[in-house]
C-alpha cells in the first residue's frame, strides 16, 4: 500500500511564509498605492519580534513586543540618519537593510535558542469587549481617511513631510535647506522614521498612516503601564484603546505630525522606568527618551527628567556603565538638531525666539507667534492656568486635527482626577513625577502637546479598578467603551477638513481627490502645476511659500529646490540649468520676475502666502 506523507508543523510554517511574501507582493503590484508597505509591515513585526525576546528573553511577551518595537523605532529614525550619512537613503537600500537585519535577528534567536512569543495576555473578555469595536472602528477610520484623502495639513505640508521628500530625493541631507525655518532646523527623529516607511511605498497615498504605529505603540505602553500597576489584561486594554480614542489622539492619527508618535516615546520610556531596573530596561528607556528628545522642541526638559530617573534607576543596581551608555544613546539619537542649532545660530531650538527669565536665544519667530501659527482653528485665551481649565474643558469642541481647545473628550478629563486620587492615595511619587513631567510644553493648554497626560492617567485609573467588585468593573468599562465610541463618532466629522465627507471620496477618482482639500483651501492650481512636471523636472520655491510640499509629484518623479533668499543672480540661473526647473514659487517681490525678464511667465498668486507661481522657460 502506498504511505501517506504526512505534513509537520514546521513543514506547514516553512511553506507558509513564502507564500504570504507572494500574496503581499501581488497586492502591491494590483493596488499601487499599497506598494511594498505590507511587506515592510510583516518584516518589521519580525524583526521587533525577535528584538524583544533577544533584549527580554525572560520577560513576559507585553515587555518584549513593547522593547522590540521601540528598537525598531530607533532603527528607523537612527539606522535611516547613518545611511543618509553616506547618502545611501534611498528605497532598495533602507528596504533591502530591512530584510538583512530581519534575517541576522532570525539567526541570532535561533542561535541563542529564544523563541520569539506571539502570544500576548487574553485582554478582551466580556469586560473590555466594548473596548475591542472601538478599536477596530479607530483603526478602520484612520485607514480610510489616510487611503482616501490627500496629505492636506498644515504642518504636513509645510515641513514634515518637505523634510522627508528632500531626503528621498537625495538619498541624504544635502538638499534639505539649512536655513529654511522648520525643515532644515527642528528635530527630526519622527521624520526619519517617516522616511523609512515612505521607501515602501510607490506614491504618496498613504503616508498619512506613518503615525499608526506609533499610536499602537503607545497604546501599548499603557497597556504595560496598567500592568505593571497591578491591572488585569481587560482593564489594561481598555486603558489603551481609551486613549487611541481620545479625540486629540484620534485626529491625529491619520496624518504625519508628529505629536502622538512623540507622546508614545514619552510614555514607552514611563513604562521601562517603572519596571524592576535592569541593564536591558535602562537602555530601552533611554531608546524611547532619545527618540523623545529628537521629536519636538520642547522635549528637552521632560528628557532632563527622564535622565535623572535613568540614572537612580542605574545607580539602584550599581550598573553605572548602564547609566553612561543610557545617556550616550539618548544624546546620539535626539541631541543632533540642538547641538546643530546652537553651533549654527547660537539658539537650540533656532527659529524660535526665546527670552524667559535669564534665558534669551536669538530667532526670527517669537515663540507667541510659533504658538498661533497654524490652521485658524478655535484657540484659548488669557493666563495658562485659565487656558488650561478652559481648554480641557471642553469635551466637544469643534473637531480638528490640530486642536488648539479641547480635544480630551469626557474620558481622558475624567481620568485626570481620579489618576491624581490614585497616585497619591498609593504614594506612586516616581510615577507621579512623570505624569506632571509630560505638562512640559510651551502651551499645556493645547491637548496634543501633552497627550501623555491622559495617556498615564488611564493607565493609573485602570489599574485603580482592581479595588472594585467584578459587576461593577464590568458596567465601569462598558460605559467607558461607549463613550470612547461617542467620542470617535464625534472626532470623525474632524477627519476630512473642510473638503467632502469621507463616504463621497469612494467615487472619486483620484485626480479629484487630490484636489478636494488643503490647508489653505483647495490646491488646484498646485496640483495642476504639478501634474505638467515630467520625470527629472524641478520646481524652486523660496522660503515665502509656507507649504512646500504641494511642490512635489507623489511620486517623487520630480524635484524641489529651495532657493535661498541670499542666492544672486548667477546662482539662480545655475540652478536652473542644472536642476531642470520648470516652474517657480517665489516671493511677490523677488527680483527673479524683473531679473529672469520673458523667460518667466506668471500661472497663479499663493492664496494666503504672499508668494506667486512661475512658469521657466
């Protein structure tokens, strides 16, 4: 009789994986504007796999996902700024590095005899399931809004994403204008990030899901948080989802600021710094405070703070080798735009202005003026006590993606006072040092600058819920989770601008799509100027136009060039040889138009900034 062969386990995984590597390359092939991003997707949970049972290999699962995602964070941003270093930044390079280091991780597990577990804590029960459907509706809201829309805000456009195509363009930092206010002076250590996942994708459409990750991390290190504070896995995911649920977090999400991937640093480097200290939790605290540090202006102080804990958590286990590296890394991976800034322009946070007390910097913006920049949205007035309680206050202020008011929503308020009831009541000083740290910002009024706050304090607040009887935590999270999806109902109206609702985008093709919205109205003629670029042909714009990036072909088949406003004559016209420029931005009273005579003509005036068009012959 003929033997059966039967298949093993091992032979079901080994065929498995080579198989999904086909499927996902084909959905990129069939859907363009996927790409290669499911393939990056796989290999990067792969690789923060087995980082973390490499770093943790006898820790439980929350803590080895949580170190290996932070790893590959820093990957992302530091490994992506060293190949920019020898101008290696380039798509088959950072997607090819991607690949070795999941296959040198794979061998080293494997040679240490770790297994990397994919198994996580049962955290939905019948006590957080209301919790599991907002999370797929968040989830699901920001893919579309990011699959549908263009990147149409603000900052986006103005110098987030600017930085990230100048990179991509050159494979390094050398078109990235050192005196253009914001691109080529703020830290950039999200944006790195945001360059290693553009890499992977053919156009632009969907660079705005490049903060998800970051917001599952931080959800994730509230998961941790509450854990670590005692609450079970139910209670702990609520306290996650609660916050990826928060209107401010919700908002933000399907686009590419930087505040919620900032807030998730924050508070991944709360949570290994409440863990029992060892050499491994040190570094990776000090991963998460060095990424902190190199995302927005104002992390410096809370990153001080950081670093004192580091180093008593160092100096408890008597590992001060611990302590020298921790600072170390967080200097090498957040200090470089400071260092840059003041050796440059005498000022860190360049262009800022800053005089407080006996500290004055030298800028060419106030820092009142940075502070109202930015989308006419609604905003709080007087002293910052009054500011505050006004803003955070408002549970259904008008929804935006940069909240000046509200933006808390009922859950995250509430948890404030019950997470400060808590932290005394227990005598978690540490933890609550670390709370009010995350208030160290230019305008705590404004919730996305602080949304490690709530963040914290649903961590706190989840853990309390332990003291109650199992009926009452029940109807406790049930009506938490309806209100987190009243608010997610309430933000969603926020997630397409002032352009067409999210359900009309379905019919549109997408060369009206493009056009539907902006930060300053509809882009039109941006988009028009662009679409007449062909591959290799540049667009100059000088620092007059405040949103750079409408510059750009999606493809980034096109060049931009920043033409500095102390470049002569000669300059110009070099530049324009060499770089093919075929049309450009400039301000309304650049001496281009009267210089350059015919060879210019006029196509449009900038709506709000006071810059017009050109076309170069």
């Amino acid at each position: 009789m003929r033997e059966t062969t039967r298949l093993s386990r091992t032979d079901v995984r080994r065929a498995v994986g080579p198989a999904v590597l086909v499927l996902l390359l084909g959905a990129g092939a069939w859907i363009p504007a996927i790409g290669l991003l499911p393939v990056a997707m796989c290999l990067t949970l792969l690789l923060a796999a087995h980082l973390g049972v490499l770093a943790f290999p006898h820790d439980d699962p929350t803590t080895q996902w949580i170190g290996g995602a932070t790893f590959v964070a820093a990957i992302a941003s530091g490994g992506t700024r060293l190949l920019a270093a020898f101008a290696l930044a380039r798509p088959p390079i950072l997607l090819g590095g991607l690949l070795a280091l999941v296959a040198f991780a794979t061998w080293l597990t494997r040679r240490r005899h770790l297994r990397p577990s994919w198994a996580l804590p049962p955290a939905i029960d019948a006590s957080s399931a209301g919790f599991g459907f907002a999370l797929v509706i968040a989830s699901g809201l920001t893919i579309i809004a990011a699959y549908l829309l263009p990147v149409w805000q603000y900052d986006s456009l103005g110098y987030h994403l600017p930085f990230v195509n100048f990179i991509l363009q050159e494979g390094s930092t050398r078109a990235v204008p050192e005196d253009l206010a914001y691109v080529g002076t703020y830290p950039h250590a999200i944006e790195w990030a945001y360059v290693a996942m553009r890499a992977s994708l053919f156009d632009d459409r969907l660079i705005d899901l490049a903060q998800l990750p970051f917001g599952f991390l931080g959800a994730g290190a509230i998961f941790g948080i509450a854990k670590t504070l005692g609450a079970r896995a139910p209670s702990a995911f609520a306290a996650g989802v609660a916050w990826l649920s928060l209107p401010a977090v919700l908002l933000q999400l399907p686009t590419n600021y930087i505040d919620v991937a900032s807030a998730a640093s924050y508070l991944v480097a709360v949570y290994f710094l409440l863990r029992p200290p060892s050499f491994a939790s040190i570094l990776t605290a000090a991963t998460a405070a060095g990424i902190f540090l190199g995302s927005k202006p104002n992390a410096p102080l809370a990153t001080v703070l950081i670093g004192a804990v580091l180093i008593e958590r160092a100096h408890r286990i008597r590992r001060y080798d611990a302590a020298a590296v921790s600072c170390g890394l967080v200097l090498l991976l957040g200090a470089e735009s400071y260092l840059t800034g003041l050796l440059r322009w005498g000022n860190p946070v360049w262009p800022v202005q800053v005089d407080e007390g006996p500290i004055h910097l030298p800028g060419t913006e106030t820092m009142q003026k940075v502070l109202s920049s930015g989308p006419a949205t609604e905003r709080a007035h007087g002293p910052v006590l009054a500011r505050v309680v006004s803003s955070w206050s408002r549970l259904y202020a008008t929804p935006v993606f940069d909240m000046r008011i509200g933006g808390l929503g009922p859950i995250g308020l509430l948890s404030l006072p019950i997470a400060a009831f808590y932290l005394v009541r227990d005598r978690r000083w540490l933890l609550g040092i670390l709370w009010l740290g995350a208030l160290a910002s230019p305008d705590p009024a404004v919730c996305r600058y602080v949304l490690a706050l709530p963040g914290i304090a649903l961590a706190v607040v989840a853990s309390g819920l332990e003291g109650v009887t199992t009926n009452a935590r029940l109807r406790v999270l049930w009506a938490a989770a309806l209100a987190s999806i009243v608010s997610i109902a309430h933000a969603s109206s926020g997630l397409h601008g002032e352009g067409p609702t999210l359900d009309r985008y379905w019919a549109m093709p997408w060369s009206e799509r493009e056009r539907s919205v902006g930060a300053d109205g509809r882009p039109t003629s941006f988009v028009e100027m662009r679409n007449r670029l062909a591959e290799g042909d540049g667009v100059a714009f000088d620092s007059s136009l405040d949103l750079p990036y409408l510059v750009w072909r999606g493809d980034l088949k096109s060049r931009a060039v920043h033409w500095s406003r102390h470049a002569t004559s000669d300059e110009l016209a070099a530049s324009i040889t060499r770089d093919r420029i075929r049309f450009a931005v400039v301000a309304d009273d650049s001496a281009l138009v009267s210089e350059m005579g015919d060879r210019v003509t006029f196509l449009f005036r900038c709506k709000s900034a006071p810059c017009s068009a050109y076309e170069v012959r």
